[in-house]
C-alpha cells in the first residue's frame, strides 16, 4: 500500500515504518496537530486572565511594550517585576503592537508575572502572527 509522508509529501513506497526521502518516522509530522488538540482541550480561558489592567495612559503600543521590558528585565533603574511586565505587555497587545503581544504570549507561556496558561500564550502568539 502506497502513502504519503505528511512531513516531505512524497510518495512512500510499501508499508515502510520511515520515509525514506525525509527519515521521518510516520505518523510523527501529526505532533502539532495532537499539541493543538490538546491546547483545545484546555478549558476556556480570557486571554488578559490573572491581569490587573493598568490606568489610562498616553503611551502607545511600542513605548508599552519598552516599558514591559524594563521591568521584565530591570532595565533603566527599574526593579524586575514580572507583574508589572505583563501589564505593559497586555497595554501594548491591547494597542495593536505585535511585539508586545508576542512578549504577552511569552509571559503566558513561562508563567512570568501570570499563571503558566498555555491557550492564553497560543493565543498572543497567533494575535501576533496576524
């Protein structure tokens, strides 16, 4: 019986167990999709979840996300306060900026100044794709 590797998309010849162009072992390109499944699974979640949404103010999202990183990385005099981080980060996520919404993602997923959430990271991670 003839395949296709999903990984290479070539033609497998027979019921081999490896594709001979790529190595691959079948059935190992479907990894992302069970890794997706099992994000799904995960129960519903607000993506700005375990954040204290700062006041207004004037800043736009890349002077938010600048200031996200000064704490992130206590830059500039500033004290390292992940907390603090992640409110500049979701500010800036929130204003368009896809920086910030990637770094919002990454906090999510580190579980840097909010609670490790893996949905709420893939989510800033596709916010910032788009």
């Amino acid at each position: 019986m003839k395949g296709v590797c999903r990984l290479c998309k070539k033609q497998i010849p027979g019921e081999a167990g490896v594709c001979p162009f790529c190595k691959a072992e079948l059935g190992a390109a479907d990894k992302k999709s069970t890794i997706e499944e099992l994000i799904a699974a995960l129960p519903d979640t607000d993506p700005r979840a375990d954040i204290t949404p700062l006041e207004n103010t004037d800043a736009d999202g890349r002077a938010s996300n600048t200031e996200g990183m000064r704490y992130l990385k206590g830059l500039d005099g500033c004290e390292v306060d992940h907390t603090n981080a992640a409110r500049w980060f979701l500010r800036s996520a929130e204003l368009g900026y896809a920086a910030g919404m990637s770094n919002l993602a990454s906090c999510y997923m580190k579980g840097r100044g909010v609670r490790l959430n893996y949905k709420n990271a893939l989510y800033w991670y596709k916010k910032a794709y788009e």
